[in-house]
C-alpha cells in the first residue's frame, strides 16, 4: 500500500475518530485498489500529532460530491496537510501532483499527468501505449486524452491532486486542461491546491462556489480547534495557551503548529515566520550529517541518488534519503530516482547554506554543471555554471545546447531557453561569454521581446571579434542570428555580410542551419516565416545575392528552399502557375535528399502547393479537386507520423480555408481548441493562430474581441517590421470598420495595405478576403482614394476578389442582408431601441448621451438595422420598421410626452454595451512600416 496506509497508532486512531463522526461516506473497495510504489505521485505520509477538525472535513466532504475541490490560501495556510487529513479520513487513493515551475510547458506538464494516471492501472496496455507513444511529446493533450479515454470502469474512490497549481500559468495548459479532465471517470474527484483563487479555466467545474472552493477562512483555526489541539498535544493550560495561540497566529496553520511542539515558545516573539517553524522544529533536531546534506543538494531544484552523491560527497545517500522521506513531509521523490524539497523549505535550506562558512556554494554549483553537461543535460549545465559565479566553462554548454544532439520542438526550445534567461541573468555572463547575445536575442525574438532582442543584437554586434576567437560555430550561430534583425532588410544585410565573413573564415561545410532548432519557426509559409521575405520581390537578382551570402548557412537546404521562397512570391502576386512549377523544382530537390533536409521545408512546400491547387480548383481552372485532396492527405500523414510540431499550423491553416465560406461551427471549434491564445502579447510561436482566431471571432460577429487581437498584431507586425504581416491587419482592419458603418475610415485603412503590397505586386493577400473586401475597394476605386498611382494595382485586386467570392462568401457573409423571400425580418432588442430613439430626432450623439452606449457601437446597431431592412439612410429605416410592424407609429405629441425617458434603458442594456462596444483603439490606429 502507499504511505499514506502506513500510520502510528494515534493518527489511526485519530482518523477512525474523525470518520465516525462524519455523515459522509464515499465508497471504497481497498482490495480493488492496485498497489504501487511509493513515488511524485504519492504525498508523504503524514507523521506527529495533527488536530481534529470535523467542520473543515466536512467541508472537503460536502465539496467531494461535485466532484471537484479547489483549495487556495496564501503558503504556511494548512493547504496541504489539511487535505492528507481528508485523504486519510475517507480512504481514498491519492494520486498526488508536485508541481514546480519546470512543469510550466506543455509536453512536460501532460506527461507528469499521464504517468500520474498510469499508477491507478499499470498493467492496463492501452493506458501504457499513449503514455509511451514516440509523439507524446509532439502531441501530449491528445495522447492524455487517448489515455483517460482508456481507463477501466472501477467503483473505488481516488483523489487527483495538483499541489502548487499557482505555478503553472500557461496559458495553454489552462486552456487544454478542462478538455482532458471533463472525461475523467466519477471515481476520480479533482483536487487544486493554490495560492492563487481559481482563474476562468476552473468555471465549468465550479458548480457552486460556496460548496467547491475552500479558502483561507475554511483553513485558519479557530480558538475552539487550537484549545482541542492542545489537550490533545497534552499542553499545561491548554486554555489560555490556545488564546494566545490564536491572537498570536490568527489562526494561521503553520503558526499554530509550530507552537503546539514548542513548550518554550514566546508568544510576544514577533518571528512569527516559517523559517521560526523550520528551525525549532526541523533542523535543531537533526545530526550535522543529515544538515550538511540537506545543505549541499540545495543548491540544485531537484537531484537523483548521483547527483546528491556527487553533491554531498557521502557514500551513504540511499540511507540518508530514506530517513528524510521517512521523518518529515519536506522532500518528495517522484520516480525511482528523482527527488527535491518542498519549496518553501528549499528556501530556508538556501538561506543556511548561504550562511554556512564549510559550505563552498561556487564548488557545489560547479560540481552539478559538470554533472549536468556529462549526463547532456546543457540547460541544466548552463544555469549551475552561471550560478557558480564562474564563467569559464560556458562556451561548452552553450555549444552544447546549439550543437547538440537535443531533440526538441520549437516551442519546447522557448520555454527551456526561459529557464536561462529569467531570474536576472548576470551581466558578468555575457562578457565571459558573449555568444550568450545571440542566444538571448533568439530567445527574446521568439516570445515577442522586441526591445531586448535589438539590445542583445546591438551588444552582440560589438562583441563579433570575441565571438570569433570562441570557435567557427558560435560566429556562425551569430551571422544567423544577425539574419533575422529586421531594421535592415535581408538583402541590405547580405551587402554586408563580408563584415561577418573576415570573422567566419571558414564555414561549416553543411551549414549551420541542420544543426539549430528550426529555418522557419514552423511558419506555413516559408516566405512569411522567421523573417519577411518580401523584399526579393522587389529585385531580380534577390535570391542570386542570398546565394552567395546567407545561404552558406543553411548548406544543401538552400537546394530547395531557394525555389521555395520565389514559388511564395509568385503565390503572392497572384501568378499560381509560375508558383506551382518553382514548387516542382524545390519538390524534386527535397527528393533527393529527404532524409538529410528538415521536414518543416517539405511542409512548407505542400501547404504552398494546396493553397495553389485549392484556389484553382474553387476558381475553376485547370487543377483538379482529386489533386488538392491528394496533397493535402499527403500533409495530414506527414504531420500526423513524423512532424507533430505543425499541428497547431496545419489546425489554423485548415481552419483559415472553412472560415472563407463562413462557417460558424468551423469558428467556434477553432475557438475551443486548447491551442488557441489571446494573449495580451503574441510571439513567433503563435501570431499565425491569432490570425485565424482574429476571422473565427468575426465570423461569429465578436468584432469587439476581434479588434482587441487585431490590435495585439498591429502592435507584434509593426515591431517585427514584417510587411505582408502589417498589410494583412490593415486589411482585415478595414473589414471591422465597414461592418461597423466606418466606411471612409475602412477606406483609409486598405490604402495603407496597397501602399505596402503594390510596390511588390502582392495581390492574393487582398483577393482572399473574397466578398468582405470587395465594397471597401469599391469606395475605394470610386473615390480615387488611391490616387493613380495605385488605381491600376487596386482594380486587379478587386478582380481577384470578386473572382475568388464566387465560391466564398468570406467572413462577413454572415452579416449580409437577408434575401431569401418569405421570411421575416427580424430587429434585435437594441436595434429597435436605436431605430426608436432615431423616431423621436435624437441624433447619434444624444442617443449616446441618453443611453451610455459609445457613438461606434451605436453606429454598428444602426448599420444592422438598415442591412436588415434593406435601406440606407434613417428615415427610410423608420418608415421600413413601421410598415413591417418592428416599430409603433406615434404622434408627435407622445414623443413629447415620453421626454428623455429613453435614459432609463441604460441599465437594461448596460451588458449589451460593454459586449458589442468595438474597441476605441481600432480608430485610432496609425500605420507604420
């Protein structure tokens, strides 16, 4: 059994005590339970004496019948203990979660919940085969899925526990993990444990808040509980000792048990600190063996039996692990090799150690990287080494994270390089070891950190002839970083590049690019990938210049992705022949050398090639639909059997083709998936998804929530000066604004996207808006808003639009009139309200005085309103509306009558406003490029 089944015969007796008294009872068969090992999903057991809480039980009790418990309260609060109490009390499995920071991505995140899940059935073959599965870490919500999903029926009780949720904060992980434990079996009952109350990811779970949630107030001891406690802990004037207590602590848990096993302790001592807990409970009673121990492996966020060996020196680990795991409840093992401290007591352990003068922090931090980098651990390596204080060994990890044989996704890529770069990197680093600039300015460029990437850019530009005496790959590593610094365009660098080359000297014979993590930060779109390659359109000789320059880099990859880029130019502007035959030759030169290139350049080239056949064949031309279907079969097996990384690409990119017909169902599935983001901040890694997000919501007539995304790209396009990205806001910019009635404004808009894209004759990114762009190239043309200049180039992007709306009525269609005869025209609540308040002569801006609504949103309610009715201006909506019986006639005299009664509506329709309200921000966007 686990060891929460091994207990003094007090606490049975204690919990025996407490379950008696409790009317709750849930159902448990012990010998149906599957035994396991103790290990990180099994809580240690609790040891001493703990006080009896009946109310608080009963609490967890009443909580446990929906199914789901959330338990937040600051640390120190009870959080954990309390709910091992509970555990003990019903009897039931746990299945316990440690999280740490570490947990905080994805794959890792899900893998830790799938074998957590593992232990309740481990003979059960299907269960077993999702969690070793070779692309669980390409796809690990899938795959957890795939294993709930195969969980055997069982009638006993079991607790899920995920201790210190507050660490885990992605946002994806929020989002995708209602979608995995909705299908948990009703024998397993959800428990969190945070410091933080219950973000909107807990909604669907949270029945009644009164019931599922405890709180700090739940947890804190009252003066009764203290008293009980004492008596129990055979305290001399238990009474009055409980009343301090209570005073002292309010009822703070941790407090209140430090006093309980301390006879002496002062109650006017204001050190009322876990570290005051830690001291006389802990660490005073333990031998300087078991300190220095404690002591030394520390210094590191978890360690296995040879680390600690390599750490502490002492040959005895084994023996020194079991007692702590068996004498107090601050060390975790999880696995059969792997173990760490509590949190709160690895910082009390730290703040000893930093004390302690025999404790040589340097050496022990120095002795952990060079475990780490044996063992080919490099970001481990890399973060010891830095903590050391001692920088030379640097160049090492870090060739070793560059160059090594580290197999991991973009994404992945991101989230361990955040390891390195928080917690305020040290500056003395970057001079030890300026490489480290370039890896910086890579990390920063990913997640969106614009500023810092150009600073790390700046300084790693100076540091170029130290950088090169460090080897032949940090200097190339830093050329290729260089690629990707958009103050200049790619061909203005490759006019530079021999600045590079007099350090390069020699380069790698197969370049660069097979060794560092991706070409295209797994972008569909080679020429839209990690950096914009518009610029070659403009010069014949672009991919020549490149040829001899950046390409060194990427060595034989260059062989196709060089046709590659100039079938997306074509693709572009427009020319889907010329686009289909440069794909052929970049095709025919990946087939030569499949094995030896990377498969985000074969992706590349079939989601190139089905967007070509797919608006060919919806444009009836000559490519059949047999062909479209046949390549995009070919990239669903790809991506499905051997590049999992583009699956949230390849999701979008289908998505993106549904929603130019409209499709709502498409949109709202789009918008539940778990890889969906709308952040505040969008990186490399996620601004292609924000742009289908940004049509989902349109198409669901969110335009309030699709301006706020837009206006995140406008601020990512702008920063990143990527032009085809800045042109495509300003277009779907332009669509809000003429669905929101602001024609001339829309109008502006699109002439800020022609002025970029005309240049370079790029007209598809206009034409597959359809029948959405169409009436603002229209307003356009008629009122020569483009001047000449443009005129030529606007009209044959109306050609391709209206061209491509044949088969697709866009995003909009949703909003077009209704033309089918015979069916009522019906006003919503608030366009009758506008169409009413019109009736008595308000104009928009008394009708916003009176209702609170903005001048924008009333607008948008009014542009409706007249689609709906087929008119364009007030008064025809109003005669309309009352032919059609949607608005009473009235004399003059009632509407006088009524005064500016119509104020009393902007409470009824408070909510609407705030949800239909288009973000102000929209207006008053400005262009930059």
């Amino acid at each position: 059994m686990t060891s929460l089944d091994t207990k003094s015969s007090h606490e049975s007796e204690l919990t025996s005590e407490l379950y008696a008294k409790s009317d709750f009872k849930l159902k448990v068969e012990p010998d149906a339970i599957p035994c396991a090992q103790p290990n990180r999903f099994t809580p240690a057991s609790l040891s001493g004496k703990y006080a009896p809480r009946k109310d608080l039980l009963d609490t967890y009790n009443k909580a446990a019948q929906r199914q789901f418990i959330y338990v937040h309260a600051p640390a120190g609060s009870g959080k954990t203990v309390s709910t091992m109490l509970w555990l003990q009390q019903t009897g039931m499995r746990p299945i316990w979660l440690s999280l740490d920071s570490y947990d905080n991505t994805l794959a890792v995140f899900y893998k830790q919940l799938a074998l957590a899940l593992l232990t309740l059935q481990p003979d059960n073959a299907n269960m077993r085969a999702a969690v070793s599965a070779q692309d669980f870490m390409g796809m690990p919500v899938e795959r957890t899925i795939e294993l709930i999903c195969a969980l055997n029926p069982s009638s006993y009780k079991v607790a899920l526990v995920f201790d210190d949720m507050h660490l885990i904060h992605s946002e994806t992980i929020m989002r995708s993990l209602p979608l995995a434990l909705k299908r948990l079996p009703e024998n397993i009952i959800v428990v969190v444990l945070s410091r933080n109350e219950p973000s909107a990811a807990w909604s669907q779970f949270i029945l009644d808040p009164k019931t599922n949630i405890i709180t700090q107030e739940h947890l804190r001891f009252s003066c009764s509980e203290i008293q009980d406690y004492f008596v129990g802990m055979g305290t001399a004037d238990a009474k009055s000792k409980s009343e301090s207590a209570f005073i002292t602590t309010d009822g703070w848990a941790m407090g209140v048990n430090a006093i309980a096993q301390n006879d002496n302790f002062n109650f006017d001592d204001t050190k009322r600190t876990l570290s005051y807990y830690f001291e006389t409970s802990v660490w005073s009673i333990w031998d300087k063996r078991l300190r220095d121990f404690c002591l030394c492996t520390s210094v590191v966020d978890e360690f296995s039996v040879e680390l600690a060996r390599e750490l502490s020196g002492n040959d005895n680990v084994q023996e020194l692990l079991e007692q702590l795991l068996h004498t107090n409840s601050f060390m975790v093992q999880f696995g059969t090799n792997n173990y760490h401290f509590h949190h709160l007591f690895l910082a009390f352990l730290r703040e000893k150690a930093a004390e302690a003068r025999h404790i040589k922090l340097s050496q022990l931090h120095k002795k952990a990287a060079r475990y780490y980098r044996q063992s080919g651990e490099s970001i481990w390596a890399l973060r010891s080494q830095i903590n050391s204080g001692s920088f030379k060994n640097l160049d090492a990890s870090l060739c070793q994270i560059l160059f090594g044989d580290r197999k991991e996704t973009i994404a992945q890529n991101a989230e361990s390089l955040r390891l390195v770069f928080t917690n305020n990197f040290p500056l003395q680093a970057f001079d030890a070891c300026p490489a480290l600039y370039a890896l910086s300015a890579w990390y920063h460029y990913l997640t969106g950190n614009h500023q810092q990437f150009e600073s790390d850019l700046d300084a790693m530009y100076e540091k170029l002839p130290h950088i090169a005496l460090r080897g032949r790959q940090l200097i190339e590593f830093a050329i290729a970083a260089y690629s990707t610094d958009y103050r200049t365009s790619i061909l203005e660098k490759a006019e530079k590049f021999d600045t590079f080359r007099r350090y390069a000297h020699l380069f790698s014979a197969g370049g660069i690019g097979s060794n560092v993590v991706t070409i295209t930060h797994n972008m569909p779109y080679l020429h839209r990938s990690n950096i914009d390659f518009s610029c070659i359109a403009a010069d014949d000789n672009s991919l020549t210049k490149l040829e001899h320059t950046f390409a060194i880099l990427l060595g034989s990859e260059w062989a196709y992705l060089k046709p590659t880029l100039a079938a997306g130019i074509s693709y572009e502007r427009n020319r889907p022949d010329d686009a289909l035959q440069q794909l052929d030759i970049a095709q025919a030169q990946y087939n030569e050398h499949p094995n030896a290139y990377r498969l985000e350049g074969l992706v590349c080239i079939l989601v190139l090639r089905h967007s070509l056949l797919w608006r060919q064949n919806n444009s009836n031309k000559t490519s059949s639909q047999s062909n479209c279907d046949a390549v995009l079969a070919q990239l669903n097996k790809l991506v499905r059997e051997r590049a999992l990384f583009f699956l949230p690409k390849l999701s979008a990119y289908a998505t993106r083709l549904a929603l130019y017909n409209g499709e709502k169902t498409t949109a709202k599935e789009w918008l539940e998936s778990y890889h969906v983001v709308k952040s505040a901040q969008v990186g490399m890694l996620t601004y292609y998804q924000m742009f289908t997000t940004v049509r989902a919501l349109v198409v669901l007539g969110d335009l309030d929530e699709a301006s706020k995304c837009l206006q995140t790209l406008k601020d990512f396009a702008n920063a990143f000066r990527r032009p085809l990205d800045i042109s495509e806001v300003a277009i779907l910019d332009a669509i809000l604004m003429w669905a929101n009635g602001r024609r001339n404004d829309a109008v502006k808009r699109l002439e800020q996207a022609l002025q970029i894209l005309a240049p370079f004759g790029f007209i598809r990114i206009i034409a597959d808006e359809g029948a959405a762009i169409i009436p603002v190239l229209k307003r356009l043309l008629k009122t020569n808003a483009c001047g000449q200049q443009y005129r030529t180039f606007a009209n044959e992007a109306l050609l391709a639009a209206h061209d491509f709306a044949k088969k697709h009525k866009g995003i909009v269609g949703s909003f077009d009139k209704r033309k089918a005869r015979g069916l009522p025209i019906k006003l919503s609540r608030r366009q009758q309200q506008m169409l009413s308040l019109l009736a008595t002569g308000l104009s928009n801006a008394q009708i916003s005085h009176e209702t609170g609504l903005a001048i924008p949103t009333i607008k948008t309610h009014l542009f409706y309103a007249y689609r709906k009715l087929e008119v364009n201006n007030s008064i025809d909506a109003i005669l309309r509306a009352r032919e059609l019986g949607l608005l009473p006639s009235h004399d003059a005299a009632h509407y006088a009558s009524r005064g500016t009664s119509y104020g009393t509506s902007h409470n009824t329709f408070a909510t609407s406003a705030s949800t239909t309200n288009t973000s102000a921000a929209v207006a008053s966007t400005t262009y930059h490029y």
